[in-house]
C-alpha cells in the first residue's frame, strides 16, 4: 500500500492564508474598496478583506465645504498603506485614496486644459489653499480676482473654478488661478454685451471709478470711458466736479472698438453744440465779460457763456507789460471784459483780447505830451545806445546817446546817470504803431549852432575873432566869442608861413582872428583857421594895391599885407 502524504500543520495554514492575502488584487500603496462594517466614535471600521479590519478617522470622510455622512454597509475607496501594522490591523486612508483618485482627474484636466472645481480653505504665505477634491493646491494672491481685493472671507469654504497653472506629481505641487476663470468669463459676458450695443446708442449706466482723465460707467456688465472732455461742453478740470461713485448717468456711445472691447462714452453730446452758429453769436470787434477759467504760460482762457470758452494770448493782455506771466495780470475766477479778435468755427477756437478794452498808452501820451513837450521820468535802464524813461501811463522813452549832450560825447555823459535818477527831458517823437517814443535831454538847452544862426554872421568866409581855450601840440581849442560854439585849429591852419605854424606862440586866453572854413549845422561842424584869413587878406591887399598907380613894387605889397597879418606898425618895425 503507497503512503499517502501528511496533513498540513497549523504553520503552514498561516502561511498559505497569509500567502492568499498578498499574492491577491490587495497590494499595498493602491486603492482599494472597502464595506463600513462599524462606528467608534470618531473612526470609521472598514472591511477590505484583509485578516483584520482597519480603522479611518471620519474627519478624512468630510472637508472644506462637504460633510461626511458615512454609514454602516457603505462601500468606501481606501488607500492600503500596510497589510498588517504592530496591532495586528490593516493601515488605511481615505485622503490618499481621494488624492491619488484627484491627482489622475487633475493630471487629464491639465492636459486638456479644462477648468476644475475646489475650494478655498485657508490662507499661507503669498496666497491661500484650494482643496480639489482631496488633493491641496496653491492659490497665489495675484490669482484670486481680476482687481486687488482686501477681503477673501467670502469666497472661503465656497466651492469655484479654477484654472490649473502648473502641476507636479513628483513633488505634489499643484499652483491654480480664479482670476484667469474669470477674464475668460467676463471676456465672454463682453463680447456679448459689446455686440448688442451700438455707436450712436444712448444708454443708462452707474459710475463705478473716477480718475483724473475721466470715469468709468457700468453699462451692465461692461464698462465704457467717459473722458474728461466729454462730460460737458464747458471746461471741467476733473471728473469730481460733475460726478460721484455709484452715479447714475445717461450716456451716448460714441466709438466701440470690438477688437479690444473698449467703449467710449459722452454725456456733453446728449445737449445741444453750443458752437453751432458761433460767429453770429460773437461777432469779431465786439466785446464781452466772461470769468477766467485757466490760466498758463501762454495766456488765460475766458469763459463767454457755458460750453464756449476763448483764449487771450498773452501777446493780448497787455499795453505795457510784455514779459510778464499771465498769472500776474489776471486771476482764475475773475471776472473781466474782453474783445473778439477771431472766431474759428472748425478748430472751436476763440481769440480774445484784454488789452483792446483799454486805450492804447502811447496814443493817450502823445496826446498829452505832443513833440516839443517837456516830461518827467525815473531812469529804468542805461544801455549801450542810451537811457530809458518810465513815464506817466506806464510807458517807456528813450534818450539816445546823441541827445544827452550838444557838446560831449554821450558814451561819456550817460556814466552821470544811475537806475532810480529823476530827470527831465524834451519829447522828440512818438511812434504809437512801433510803441516807441524819443526823448531828448540836450534839447532843454539852446543849440548853440541855432542860436549862432540866428544874427546870419556866422558863415563859410566870415571873419571871427577867437578865444583861446587849451594850447596842444597838434593845434590849439577855441572858442568864438559870441558864442557858445567851440572847435579846434589845426597846427597847419595856425599861420601861413610854415616856420610860424607852432602852437606854442598862442596862451589860453589870448584873442586871434580867423576865417570860418566850414560852417555845417546838419553835420554840426563848424572848422576856422588864422591861416585862410592871412591868404584871404593877401589877395584883398594884392587886389587893392595892385590897381592903384603909386607906383609900389611887389615887395612893397607884400610887406604891407604882411605888417598888416601880424598887427605890426610902421614904428614898431623901424624899432626893430
């Protein structure tokens, strides 16, 4: 008889039972599926087929924004961490089974880049925590909404979309954005909105932001700019002025870009032009008040009535006051009179002028002050070509070097005067279309060159008697008695004989003779000379004696005529 083989021991049945467990479907680091065979208090009892049952936490059934309503005879998925720990029980988990489950989900919704649900359950450093259905991503600050917003309590625990950024399995990062959900969503909304609107169209909105160029108008769902400029016909320095958050306005769709979504928006448009028939309502050469509404380098705007403003260059302020900031002569909120000098209805531009309402200071002066009048004023300016005078009527003059004095040259005689002198002077002339005026100071004395005139003596050829003023080396200075009239003699005009041409024979004070050589009151020279009077007297006495029949030689003449141009006598010569 064969022998038949012995029975297993009790060993080997462990082995076999424990061999059966792992060689099966139950592995451990997989997802498993298990049956809620028991409660205790806050663990969960799970049957996964195993020796032993294991036990999970009931708080890894629930999460942010569900609650867990777990029951006896519930199939669950579990993640089997250990067959078998210390206690003899099977280690399971039901978040890394929900995290390995998301993880998959999330990995296939990355790839097709489509959106998933979460929600946000806390907030760490530069951000906040979405749970995505078991498995943790990051939400940086700058994702949360499409402006900055100071307050996330309401979306906490709610559950949103979100838009996977970046993910890596490896090391478990996941970073999502909200704000990218929501361009995409508003994009949508705006393009849908943008295709029921229409230019031209007149529209209800609410002010929703203001900003120093304008203000934003909700117009239900998409906004539209309503600049500035376009809030009113007449000049609004900032929105403020006009309008406030949270508004309601009427508004005309002016220009839709449907390429980037932009609507600008009008309000002035929605009231009459006020332009319209412009020149008919200001006529040029008439004059209006207005306010002063700006005021710039350049000049200062003037509002005639509402919606129509006009500027007065600064070319236009003023008479008198030509480099002056137009800030000094007006001020904003003032009200003054001003003249149409241009009306342009296509640029929408007004030329106004201030200082046409006024007279003009130069007509008024010569008209109190014709040629010839004597005025009074304080030296504002010395330069190299004369002085300047503020006179009455805020008006300047100006004394020319030549008509400082009749006799020095001016160079030398404007260094007597000093800013701040008070001196009078004679009007010479006024250019009121030029706006200048002439002054004279040497003309409040007599011209001595007139007054020489005035008997008829003083002429080319006529014999002067001279006072000597200053003897020189090359001549000597004279003056011609009578007169106030000086010039100099030249050393070869002092005699005719060239041994007696020497400036030393004659001493200040002494009188001579001479013959006026040039006499030009235009160019203001007059020139004499002891030598032309000793020729002249030469041919008069040749003449004279030359005729007679006394029967004297040349010699004689001469000598006579010689006697007679040295003022030496018969016995005086004799002495001699």
């Amino acid at each position: 008889m064969a022998a038949t083989s012995a029975a297993p021991s009790r060993e080997d049945f462990a082995k076999l039972l424990e061999e059966s467990f792992t060689t099966g479907n139950l592995q451990e680091g997989s997802v498993i599926k298990g049956t809620v065979v028991g409660i205790e208090k806050d663990l969960a009892v799970i049957d996964v087929g195993l020796k032993t049952e294991g036990r999970v936490a009931l708080r890894e059934f629930s999460g942010p924004g569900r609650q867990s309503d777990l029951k006896i005879g519930d199939t669950v998925e579990v993640y089997l961490e250990r067959v078998e720990n210390a206690l003899g029980e099977a280690v399971l988990s039901r978040d890394k089974a929900r995290r390995e489950e998301s993880w998959g989900k999330l990995e296939k919704a990355f790839q097709n880049n489509e959106k998933v649900q979460g929600t946000i359950f806390n907030q760490v450093k530069g951000g906040f925590t979405v749970d995505l259905d078991g498995a943790v991503a990051f939400l940086p600050r700058s994702q949360v909404d499409i402006r900055p917003i100071r307050d996330v309590t309401p979306l906490m625990n709610a559950p949103q979309q979100f838009q996977i950024l970046k993910m890596d399995r490896r090391r478990g990062n996941i970073v999502v954005s909200r704000r990218t959900v929501l361009e995409e969503t508003r994009a949508e909304q705006r393009q849908e909105l943008v295709q029921n609107l229409e230019e031209g169209q007149v529209i209800d909105g609410v002010v929703k932001n203001i900003t120093d160029y304008g203000a934003f108008v909700d117009l239900g769902g998409i906004d539209g700019l309503l600049h500035v400029t376009d809030i009113a016909w007449r000049r609004v320095n900032h929105p403020t002025e006009v309008l406030n958050i949270g508004q309601q306005v009427k508004v005309k769709i002016i220009k839709i870009n449907h390429e980037t979504h932009r609507i600008s928006l009008g309000m002035k448009q929605l009231l009459d032009d006020p332009w319209q028939g412009i020149e008919a309502k200001f006529p040029v050469g008439t004059r209006f008040k207005g306010r002063v509404t700006n005021i710039t380098d350049y000049g200062a705007f003037v509002e005639l009535e509402p919606g129509i403003e006009g500027l007065i260059h600064v070319s236009e302020m003023s008479w008198t006051k030509k480099n002056v900031h137009p800030g000094k002569i007006v001020s904003t909120s003032q009200e003054v009179e001003v003249q149409i000098l241009e009306v342009d209805p296509v640029k929408r531009r007004i030329s106004l002028g201030l200082k046409q309402t006024m007279r003009n200071p130069w007509e008024v002066f010569v008209e109190k002050y014709p040629p010839g009048s004597v005025v009074e004023g304080e030296v504002k300016n010395k330069t190299e070509f004369g002085l300047f005078l503020g006179l009455d009527g805020d008006v300047d003059g100006m004394v020319h070097l030549s008509d400082l004095d009749w006799k020095r040259p001016g160079e030398q005689v404007i260094e007597e005067f000093k800013k701040g002198d008070k001196i009078k002077a004679s009007v010479l002339d006024v250019d009121v279309e030029k706006e200048r005026i002439s002054l004279g100071i040497k003309q409040l004395q007599g011209d001595p060159f007139a007054e020489a005139q005035t008997g008829g003596e003083l002429k080319k050829g006529a014999v002067v008697t001279c006072e000597v003023l200053a003897v020189k080396e090359a001549g000597i200075d004279v003056k011609i008695t009578g007169t106030d009239l000086e010039t100099f003699i030249k050393r070869a005009d002092l005699a005719r004989d060239r041994s007696e041409q020497r400036a030393e024979r004659f001493q200040a004070g002494q009188k001579v003779d001479a013959r006026i050589t040039q006499f030009d009151r235009k160019s203001r020279k007059v020139s004499v000379s002891i030598k032309a009077l000793e020729v002249a007297e030469e041919k008069e006495a040749i003449a004279q004696y030359g005729s007679s029949d006394s029967g004297a030689t040349l010699g004689d003449i001469l000598g006579t005529v010689l006697k007679r141009a040295t003022g030496k006598t018969g016995s005086e010569e004799a002495d001699k």
